[in-house]
C-alpha cells in the first residue's frame, strides 16, 4: 500500500500581493532563512489565507526576489505571496507589519497586475556608512575605482573560489561626509564617518556590498578601520541615461488605475 | 583609541557587541528581537533577574523552563527578567579583547547590573558555560568572593538536585518547579532592598536560606573521613534547617504558562510550540531521574491544553505543536486531546507531535489521529534495555510482545521508520543483554517487513550510556567505566553488521563512553569536584555538550591535579559502588523520596522485581505526597468533545461588493 498525500482542499491562488519590506537595525543580522521562517509565522498569525501547494509537504505559495546578506540592512526588500481568497492590500500591509517582529517593517503592498517582477529589480542603491573613514580619504579610493575598467576580486561559492569583475557592474559611486554625526558603532579617532552610495546593476554573479569593500580594498587600499554599516536604499528599474533608480511596483498601480 | 564607556546600569551595551558581530558565525542569536519578547524599563522595578540557559542560544531559546519563569518574573509589576545564553568561543574572545561584558539578548543589557541571576541546568555538562557567563560579566566566578554589587547566582532545573560540584560557583539553588521559587525569591529581594540591605550579601543569602526551600551552600560545612566519604553536612549557623526541600508545584491549569511562546528568529533545535500536558511521572524507571524527582503527577486538563495550544498558535504562528510530558501517551484523556485537537485543526497545516510516548501506552489510533494532516514523523519507542531481564531490573516494564505487537501495527499501517532508544553500562548488565538489542531489532525488522510486506522499511537504534544520577535508586550503584561501555558497544555494532538477513535494514547511532564518565562525575559528585570543574574551565573546557569542542583528556587532567591531593579519584566518583551507609552529598537535599524506599527499590532492581505505577495500583510510599505534602492531581475530567474555538477572523480579506 503506497501512501499518498492526504486529501485536502488544494485551493488555488486567486490574487498574488506583491509585498515590500525593509529590515532594519539589529535585525540586519537575520539571514534569508531567518526572513523566510519569520515571515510565514507572521503570515499564520495574520490570517493570511495563504495558498499552499499539493504533496506531502506542503508549502505556502511564497516567492522571495534577491534579498540583502546577513548584516546589510535593506529598506528596499520584495516578495511574492499567493493568495486563496482576495486580500485589501493595505490591510494586508497593516496585518503584516503588526505580525512581523519590529525591525522587519511591512513598507508597502501591491496587488500584482503585471509579469515579471523580479526582472524589473534591475539595480540596488547602496549606502556604506565607513565610521574612522575620512571623507577625503573615501573620494580619492572611489576615484581610484572608477578609473579602473575592471577590478577583479574573489568570493567563495558552492563550488569553489569564483574570480570576477565587479567594475562593470557600478554604474555610480558618490562620496559624502557624515563626520561628527554619531554613529552607532562606537566612537572612532577624530569622528570622521565618509559616507559612499554605490548604484549596482543586477548582474550574475551578483556583486555585493561585500565585493564592493574588497573591490576598493584591492584597487584602491582603502580599509576601513571598523566594520562599515551597510544598507540597501533601493531596488527596482534603472531609469534610462541615469543612475536613478524607479519604483518596481509603479506597472502594478498603472495597470490598477487602468483596469479600476 | 576607544573613549572609556562611563556605564550606567540597566544601559544596553549593543552598539559595543554590534562592532563585533560582522565577525562571529550567526550573529542573528546575539540579538534578540523575537516575537512576544518583553523589554520592561531599568527603573520602573525593584528586582531584576538575568535569567540563563548556559548552552548555545539554537538549544537554550526553546527552553520551556525558561520560558516560563520570563513570563513569570515579567508579569510582575516590581520586577523583570531578561534571558541570556553561552556565547560561543568566536565572540567570547572578542568579548574578552573589547571588554565587552556577558550581555542580556533582550535589552543587551550587562549580566553583572542584574540582581539575581537565575541559571537552568537541565544537563552538568554546562557548568563550564555557567563559569563562562560571570567572568564575562566581571563576577569572580568564586562565590566566596563576591561582594554587595554583585548579583547573586541561583541555580535551578534537574541538575541542581545536586548542586555540591557547583556549591563554590552559585550562591543558591533551588529545586523542583520554578514558578513559585522565583515568586518567593523576587518578593526576598526586593523587601530587603526596600529595607535597606540590612547586612548586605550574607543577610540576603541568610533570608533565603531560612525559607527551608533555598539551599544556601555556604551556609552548610561539609565533614569528610579518612577514606575520603562524607562523615557528615551540617549547617554552620543556627537556625539554618537541615534540610532544603523541592518546589512542587500544584493545579497546573491555573498556571497557563508559557502564554506567549517566544518566537526566535534564528533557527533552533525545536521548531514547534511546546504545550506541557503534564508534570511529573510514576512509571518508576528506576535510572530516570526525572520521573524521581518531578513526582507526584500533576495532569493539565484536556480544556486547559485545548486553550493554551488555541492561545499559543494564535500568539507564534507555529505550524507544529509538541504535547510535551515525561510520557505524554499517559495523559487520562490523550485519546481525547489527540481527536478533539484533530478535528479542531483539520484542514489547517497545524501538525501536533507527542514527542515521548511509551510502547505500551501506544496506539495505532493515537497515532493515526495526530498524523491525520498527512505529516508522518517517524515513531520513536524507547525500551531502553535490550534483555527482558534488563527491563526489569530497570522497571521498565515493557515486553517484548508490547514492542513487536505495537512496530508491527505501525508498520502495518504505514509507517516506513521506528526509532528505538537503549542504554547500555545499566546496573547488572552483561555483554549478552546488550547483544539482545540486536536480536529485538531483528525480530521488529521481521515484524514489520510481515506486516507491511515490504522490504524497505528500516529501524534505527540508538543507544548512548547510562549515568547513575542522584534521587534515583541506581544512586548507590557503579557507573560502567568507558571502556567497557565501548567494548560492548563495538560488539553490538559488529553483531548488526554481520547479520545478512536484516542488518541492512537496522541503523545504529551510539556515542563512545567518555563524556559519560565526565556527566557522572559532575552528576554524583561532592563539593570536591568543584575544583575540577574550575581547572577544566580554566584549561579550555566549553562546551562539553558538543563532541566537537568536548575533550575527555582536558577533564581527565584537570581532575587528576584538582584532587591531587584527596584521598579520591575520577573513578571513586564514577565507578564505586556505594553503600547505603554512607552519607550521599545530596543527602541534606530533600526530593521527597524517602532515602529508605529507594534503598529498597535498589534491592528490588538487584532481585529483578518490578514495581507498578501508583495511578492505577496503590501507593508504595515512595515518601513524596506525604513528605511534600503533595497529590496525585490526574482526570479523567469527564470532557470528551473539545469546543471548537471562536472563528479566528482575519483582518486582510478585501471588501466583497453586495
């Protein structure tokens, strides 16, 4: 006798919500896996009526686009939830937030009306907070960097230690000066805190703010005396002949209104 | 470089860890922020407890005794408590080079401003985590050297029925259930704050010394003869009571806790919500301290449950639910709690575990009702000796017709996998009743492949070593020593191997017998021992759970200077058998059990007489109700259909048009 999956009501997805969520102070330090087992706990006790899928171990219907490292603070985190019954997503939004741990903070939510969405997160803003880092200091090595074509460096992946450029991949790097402002990681000679943002195109593998810290250790020497603070600003479309960056969710809203 | 941190009590030190976190592995346990956690202001409370699971944070979290005394300590107004946990060597020795103190994950705050901190030894392998903690807090880890601004160190959980090995490390300890302890102890420290400290430490520790249900070591001498036995331990001040009694706590229902469920972010080793159906135990396994030293059996009732499993999924969003018990198949009402839980959840994704349930108490029903959503965890029974004979030195009175009849019913009706827990190096075993675990794998392997007629099905046996433990009847009894534990255990691997027919289809995990030894040392040992633990610690010793960072060598050497000069050795410990003269440094620690009933109960495991289970024979005067003052408080309660709860109703569904 072969055992099969119990009968149940395999409802299916009636609307998918596209959920944007930032995660903040201390909790930069949870991993994807933290995220993702946080989230469904926060999706049961909201009462999400979440769409699972059939088997033996059924899963919710949730998809999760590229999300920031263990340690880097995002304000600009998206997923995917499938849905059985139809949800208001502002109050989804509310529901959400109010489930979530403070830190993992429910920014905004979207009914999804269009394709594609993870194709259109096609580029990150990041901000490098370099507290003992003295912005003059910050210009000369991202000037160094931008005038190299290439600037290889190395990271550790499944199957080994993987060379790649990470150049070609920084379409801006702007320096500016946070010295004398206060910062969380202790105090540090003289206070001078430069400030980099850093505008990333998507690309594979994936150059990270990781990469980014040795890429200007490597072709600039530039190593900051404590570890930086890093937080993803934001994600979504590059907008043509800029390093600007859009809304993701500005189609779903535009094929809303259109359709409302 | 670095300005000097001017601190002021109660402050959170996180801006000083978070410099260091980029640097640690899983840096998310260091930081708190779980669901339901609770951050209460320095200076709103008069005391404030540091509550700690010494072990890493992934094993402490999920504690269920701490978890409750927060909540506990929390739902005063005069008081609160925050929980912290053993770091691992990558950040204590960044903590050490930064000077950073041994925080709180709550509010990260420094464990040295709290009053009391209140330490859960489910296990001694974590006293040296315990040593760890106060000297990252700044505390001399000696409790003879502390002063009025240090808190005072009481230690709680199973391990602390003989809390002699730690008497020169923690300031208190208390036994049994921990709910009321904290409740007396707060309302201690705070009305002798409030009235000034009268005669500071010593006179804190002299009030709850005098309660008679706080054991205050340094209010006890220890007197040894030549040989190295105790001659005796008697109080060194008057009206200190010669004897410290258990807590035990009564009516669970009207003690729902925990009632919000902490909810890590970090992953942990239990996934699930936990909802005790009950405490204690009189199976009467006679190597089981747990089921010595929890009696009487106090049942939640099954609408009790039903509102704290409701309460708890509604509070954490867990998909899995755990009736935890010492044998949860024992409950009066579990075929009801298992149905009406069942039928409440149907069509949910909430699953529900019985994690410990005894053959005999098993039924296919029980077990078809709590799998009914489809998930099938694998069964684990626990016979724990391999030979009839074995069982019943151990009053484990489980034959093997229960465990063939039960893996046959399981395999029948679907199960693929059953788990079996045995122990070796118990009192009177040979090599033979040890080769006997093979054969009863043998005979589940062909039970079931009958049953269920087919040939992949599997059994895993696991088998670790027994560790006599005080309050229980093998308390006098020889600890096997590692070698021969190995010996025996390389030989029953060897049978299962070797066996053709079914070997391929028995899985066996043992682990070797040296930290064993280290556990019953630190188990039965005296006040002597303390020193080993302290040369351990200080040669290295950390967390002697985990086989990758325990060392047996380290222990080994640390004992042979530390007792240099004594008339006693590791194996005087461990080994010895002990008569029923001599004074046991437990002795003045008081279970309940009556140290002549469990004398005789040893007697009786020698001549393999079983004894039975007081809730449906009578009394056999084991001493704790009449000692304790304490009952049996178990259904039936005569509920058969559990209300179905108020329709959750969600907040997120969009407006349908009329």
């Amino acid at each position: 006798m072969s055992r099969r999956p119990p009968e149940r009501d395999v409802a299916l997805a009636v609307q998918k919500l596209r959920v944007h969520y930032a995660k903040r102070g201390r909790l930069r330090f949870s991993s994807h896996r933290d995220f993702q087992r946080a989230l469904e706990r926060a999706l049961r006790r909201a009462e999400v009526p979440m769409a699972y899928s059939a088997g033996f171990s059924p899963h919710p219907k949730i998809s999760y686009a590229n999300s920031a490292p263990t340690g880097v603070a995002s304000e600009a985190e998206y997923v995917e939830i499938g849905v059985t019954q139809r949800c208001d997503p502002e109050r989804m939004r509310a529901a959400l937030d109010d489930a979530l741990p403070p830190g993992l903070d429910v920014v905004d939510v979207v009914t999804a009306a269009t394709p594609d969405f993870v194709n259109r997160l096609e580029a990150s803003r990041w901000r490098f907070e370099l507290p003992g880092v003295d912005p003059a200091t910050a210009q000369v090595a991202a000037d160094t960097f931008l005038a190299h074509s290439e600037v290889i460096v190395e990271r550790l992946m499944k199957n080994g230690i993987r060379k790649f450029d990470t150049r070609e991949a920084v379409i801006s790097l702007t320096v500016s000066d946070e010295s004398g402002v206060s910062g969380s990681q202790g105090s540090v000679a003289g206070d001078s805190c430069a400030i980099l943002e850093v505008v990333t195109r998507h690309v594979t593998p994936s150059v990270r703010p990781d990469d980014l810290l040795a890429a200007l250790r490597i072709a600039a020497d530039l190593v900051p005396p404590v570890p930086p603070r890093v937080t993803r600003l934001a994600q979504g479309p590059l907008i043509p002949g800029s390093s600007e960056i859009g809304d993701p969710f500005a189609p779903d809203r535009a094929a809303l209104v259109s359709t409302s | 470089m670095t300005t000097p941190h001017a601190h002021v009590p109660g402050a959170s030190i996180f801006d000083r860890l978070e410099a260091l976190l980029p640097f640690v592995s899983k840096p998310i346990q260091y930081v708190g922020g779980e669901l339901n956690a609770v951050q209460k202001p320095w200076d709103s409370v008069d005391v404030r407890w540091a509550l700690m699971y010494p072990d890493a944070y992934e094993v402490g979290a999920p504690n269920q005794g701490v978890q409750i005394l927060y909540e506990v300590i929390n739902e005063r107004a005069d008081a609160l408590a925050e929980r912290t946990y053993a770091v691992w060597p990558d950040l204590e020795k960044l903590m050490r080079e930064h000077q950073v103190p041994q925080f709180t994950v709550d509010s990260h705050r420094a464990l040295g401003d709290f009053d009391v901190v209140g330490m859960s030894f489910s296990t001694e392998l974590g006293y040296t985590n315990m040593l760890t903690a106060i000297d990252l807090a700044g505390v001399p880890v000696l409790a003879a050297e502390r002063d009025d601004t240090h808190p005072i160190i009481v230690a709680g959980g199973h391990a602390a029925f003989n809390p002699e090995t730690i008497a020169e490390f923690v300031d208190a300890a208390v036994m049994g259930d921990g709910e009321e302890a904290v409740l007396l102890i707060t309302d201690i420290v705070r009305d002798w704050k409030n009235e000034g400290r009268p005669d500071g430490r010593v006179g804190l520790l002299r009030r709850l010394a005098l309660t008679g249900v706080i054991y205050v070591p340094r209010f006890y001498d220890v007197e040894y003869l030549e040989d190295g036995r105790i001659k005796r331990i008697v109080p060194n001040e008057a009206d200190i009571p010669w004897r410290v009694r258990k807590f035990t706590l009564m009516d669970l229902d009207s003690w729902p806790y925990p009632k919000a469920p902490l909810v890590p972010l970090a992953e942990t080793v239990h996934e699930r919500m936990s909802v005790e159906i009950f405490r204690g135990c009189t199976r009467g396994c006679r190597f089981c301290q747990a089921g010595m030293i929890t009696r009487p059996v106090r049942e939640r009732s099954i609408t009790g449950i039903a509102e704290m499993v409701e309460n708890g999924l509604c509070k954490t969003g867990y998909e899995e639910v755990g009736l935890l018990s010492l044998s949860s198949a024992d409950h009066t009402e579990i075929a009801e709690i298992a149905k009406g839980l069942a039928d409440r959840y149907q069509g949910t994704e909430t699953a529900l575990s019985l994690p410990s349930t005894r053959v005999d108490a098993f039924n296919i029903d029980l077990a078809n009702e709590l799998s009914r959503n489809g998930r099938r965890s694998g069964l684990t029974f626990a016979p724990e000796g391999g030979s009839e004979r074995m069982r019943k030195v151990i009053n484990k009175q489980v034959t093997e017709e229960d465990l063939i009849r039960t893996v046959s019913a399981a395999y029948g009706a679907g199960w693929r996998q059953v788990k079996l827990y045995f122990m070796v190096g118990l009192p009177t075993e040979t090599d033979d009743d040890v080769m006997q675990v093979a054969e009863l794998a043998r005979e589940v392997i062909k039970a079931g492949r009958a049953a269920s007629g087919r040939r992949d099905i599997r059994c895993t046996v696991s088998i670790g070593g027994f560790v006599p433990k005080p309050h229980t009847p093998f308390q006098w009894a020889s600890q096997l020593n590692h070698e021969a534990t190995d010996a025996r255990l390389h030989k029953l691997r060897d049978a299962i191997r070797a066996d053709r027919e079914y070997g391929k289809s028995i899985g066996l995990r043992y682990h070797d017998g040296k930290p064993g030894i280290v556990e019953g040392l630190l188990s039965r040992g005296d006040r002597r021992v303390g020193r080993v633990i302290l040369q351990a610690w200080r040669d290295g010793a950390r967390f002697d759970g985990w086989s990758e960072h325990f060392s047996f060598d380290r222990w080994m050497n640390a004992a042979s200077v530390a007792l240099a000069d004594e008339p006693v050795d590791v194996d005087w410990f461990t080994t010895r058998e002990r008569q029923q003269s001599e004074v046991l440094p437990w002795g003045h620690l008081d279970s309940g059990l009556d140290a002549d009933w469990l004398w005789e109960d040893w007697q009786d495991a020698l001549s393999e007489v079983g004894v039975e289970d007081c809730r449906w024979t009578p009394c056999f005067d084991c001493g704790v109700c009449d000692q304790m003052e304490t009952e049996i408080q178990v259904g039936p309660t005569g509920v058969v259909t559990l209300p179905m709860p108020t329709v959750r109703t969600t907040a997120v569904l969009a407006e349908v048009d009329a």
